[in-house]
C-alpha cells in the first residue's frame, strides 16, 4: 500500500465553536489504484488531502505514506517525502509566476531528482501546452494554468498523485482528455491517484468512489 489511513478525526473551528470535520477515517490505496474522492463543500474533502501530503497536522489517528508514518514524521521528513513520493495538484494551481510553463512543468522533476527533459516535453505535449512553453503563467487562461499544473505533478513521477478537483476550470472535452492521461499516467507508472471531484462522470472512471458525508467515510463503488 503507498498510503494508509487509520482512524483520522479531525477537528475545526467554526464560529465560536469546534466542529468534527473527520469522524474516525480509515482508507488505504494501492499503487496503480485510481480512487475518486466525493462529498459536499466543506465536508473535508480537501482537508484530507492536506493531511495526507503533510500539510496539516493530524489530530487524532494516523496517516501512512510509503513507508513513513507521518504523525511523527519531522518538518524534514515530511518535505522530503513530498519530494520524493508525492504529486500535488491543487485547486489554485501554485504556479510559479516568475517561471516560464516549461520551467513551471519542469520544477518538481528537478526537486525530486527525477528530471526527465524529454518526458516533461512529451506530457507538455500530451496536454496542448507545446505552444505555451515560453509563455508565463500570467499570460494563461484559467485552464491553461490548470494544464500546467498536471503536467508539473505528472512530471516528477511521484508514487501517489493527489489532485484537488483538477478538472475544476477545464471545459467537458479538456476534462475528459486530462481524466484519461491522470488515469493512464498513474497505471502506466504504477502510481495511485486519489482525486477530490465534484463530477459524477469522472468518477465513474474511476476504480473506487468514497464519498465524505458528516464526517464519515462510504464506498459507493468498487
């Protein structure tokens, strides 16, 4: 299994009181294992994928990626282990604005020590962004930069691919293309995906549905 998680809750503060947001999850996903992520806004869709990469600190429970068990995994350790094992696709894009598309798609490749000059040309490629290779994120559309944004995760290889509704700003034909590359990226290099997404359709595609509803965990297809 590249990620385990074992009875996570997880708690927040709305208004002058705290809300449980996660109510004792528990999910593991195999390498090769394409997984869809459904539920309602605010039902913490995202917040799971901040606490499976790390970027949150996890309250109650545990969360295994690769072999590391991140509760008490160091600020290094977990920097490290995003470097190295997983891919982030989010919601905003976190493209870098002073880079071009192809220093942008180029990034984390070089972060994790992956860098693959001719595969990065190929997803760039795959995507529609040859064109754009020389242009910089404030010069893109909403679903350029979101094009962008998969090619860069794809591009480092990463043993998990976390995407925050990646298809979010993509119109029906786009969507459908980048679900077919995300999906066959991930079997090809035997990498999981976990994708939060409000689409019914792209889910479908998946080989697991869960769904989010008042904090607890359901699989719907499998």
């Amino acid at each position: 299994m590249i990620l385990a998680i074992e009875s996570v809750s997880h708690r927040i503060i709305d208004g002058d009181s705290h809300r449980l947001l996660l109510a004792n999850l528990s999910l593991t996903v195999a390498r090769g294992e394409c997984v869809a992520l459904m539920g309602e806004s605010g039902s913490g869709k995202t917040t799971l994928l901040n606490l499976i990469a790390g970027l949150e600190p996890i309250q109650q429970g545990n969360i295994k990626v690769a072999d590391l068990w991140l509760k008490q995994a160091s600020d290094k350790q977990l920097s490290g282990l995003r470097k190295k094992y997983i891919g982030i696709i989010f919601q905003q894009f976190n493209l870098l604005s002073s880079l071009s598309v192809k220093d942008n798609i180029e990034f984390s490749a070089k972060l994790s020590g992956r860098f693959n000059k001719a595969h990065g040309l190929g997803l760039a490629n795959e995507l529609g962004l040859t064109s754009l290779l020389t242009k910089y994120p404030a010069t893109l559309s909403q679903g350029e930069m979101q094009r962008v944004a998969i090619a860069r995760a794809l591009n480092a290889g990463p043993q998990l691919l976390l995407a925050d509704e990646p298809t979010g700003n993509l119109d029906k034909n786009n969507s459908e293309h980048v679900v077919d590359q995300l999906i066959k990226l991930a079997k090809l290099n035997n990498a999981a995906l976990l994708m939060v997404t409000h689409s019914a359709e792209v889910a479908c595609r998946m080989d697991k549905i869960y769904r989010i509803v008042d904090g607890s965990l359901t699989l719907h297809q499998g």
